[in-house]
C-alpha cells in the first residue's frame, strides 16, 4: 500500500514538472514568435528606408551636378570678365613710386616690342593686394587693357618666360583668373611641370580642361 502510494505521488510530481516546462516552453515560443513579429517589422522599416534613401541619393547627385554646373558658370563668369586683364606679380614697391600707368606702359613694350609703335590704352590699372609697408616689400598691378589684341599680344610674347627682368627687378605676368580656375591649376601643376620637363606644348581649354 505504501509502496503504491509512494508511486503515485511520484507519478504526479512528474506530470506536474511536465506541465511546468510545456507552460514555460510555450511562454518561450509565444515570446520567440514576438521577438520574430519584431524583426519582421524591423526588416520591413529597413527596407523601406533603404529604398527612400536610394531616392535621396539620387536626388542629392543630381543636385551636386547642378551645383557643380553652377559652379562653372560663376567661373565661366567671372573668368570672362577678368578677359581683359593681365596681372604682374612681385613689383618692387620703390618701382611704383612714379606713376604707375607709364610704369605698366613701359614694361609691355618692353616685352612686345611690336607694341612699340602702338598706343597702349589702359581702362584701369590698379595695386592689387594689402598695402606694402616697406620700399623692400612687392606687391601685385592688375592692369585692364581696352583692346584685346594688345592683350594676347603680351601674353604670347611671355607664354614661355617664367620671370622677366625689366628696369632691374625680376616679375612675372599672368593671366587674371578666378579663384576656382587657380585651384584647378595648382592641382594640375605635376602634370604641367611633366609636360614642360619633356617638351610637350600644351594649352587651357574653355571650360577648363588642359
């Protein structure tokens, strides 16, 4: 009798200990399928975003290439009203003591001497940069000229002419070109130095391209 007794108690501690780990094992199911419902949903808003920011990415390029075309045609821009102008770099201030439009005019027939006979019209000839402080700094002449032909005429006469020796000091004219050309150059000039080194002519194109 009390061994049958002893059975059965142990019988119902076993199927009590069952029904326990179905109860917690169909807690876990209900908690998995939760957890799976989730990621459903977080598989479902990924997507979604990936696919609006596929949207944004493709309108952010095209805005980038508007705003690089408008880029280009703020330099095109600026570039064409700077046309006229040359720059002559590293002026001694002592030589700009006089007046500087005979000063501008003297060394561009210096340069083109088929200007000689010409009468060279300057629209505006101005220091360019902060004012020098001492007769040994140098400073910058931004020169317009009225007619074009005189300008390239200078400029050709000193395409292959780095520094140019006039009245005792040693200058350099330039191209007046805006801020985004000359950043362009610089980033080029390897390439320049490359050609230059090995003979090879080459030229700026419009828009910008070598």
């Amino acid at each position: 009798m009390a061994g049958a007794a002893g059975a059965r108690r142990e019988s119902n501690g076993g199927q009590r200990d069952t029904w326990k780990w179905q109860q917690k094992l169909s807690t876990s199911k209900e908690i998995l399928l939760t957890w799976g419902q989730h990621i459903d949903t977080l598989e479902q808003t990924h997507n979604a975003c990936e696919e609006e920011l596929d949207c944004h990415r493709g309108e952010l390029l095209t805005l980038q290439d508007k705003n690089q075309e408008l880029q280009y045609q703020l330099e095109d821009l600026e570039n064409g009203l700077r046309h006229s102008n040359i720059l002559i770099k590293v002026v001694p201030a002592q030589a700009m003591t006089g007046n500087l439009e005979e000063y501008v005019v003297r060394h561009f027939r210096h340069v083109a001497p088929a200007l000689k006979e010409q009468n060279i019209v300057l629209e505006r000839t101005q220091r360019a940069g902060p004012p020098t402080r001492s007769p040994g700094q140098t400073q910058d002449i931004l020169i317009c000229l009225h007619y074009y032909k005189q300008r390239e005429a200078i400029m050709a006469a000193v395409r292959d002419q780095t520094m140019i020796e006039f009245e005792g000091h040693r200058k350099g004219l330039f191209h007046d070109l805006s801020m985004l050309t000359l950043q362009c150059h610089r980033a080029l000039q390897l390439v320049m130095d490359f050609l230059r080194e090995r003979g090879i002519r080459y030229k700026w194109g419009h828009r910008f391209h070598l």
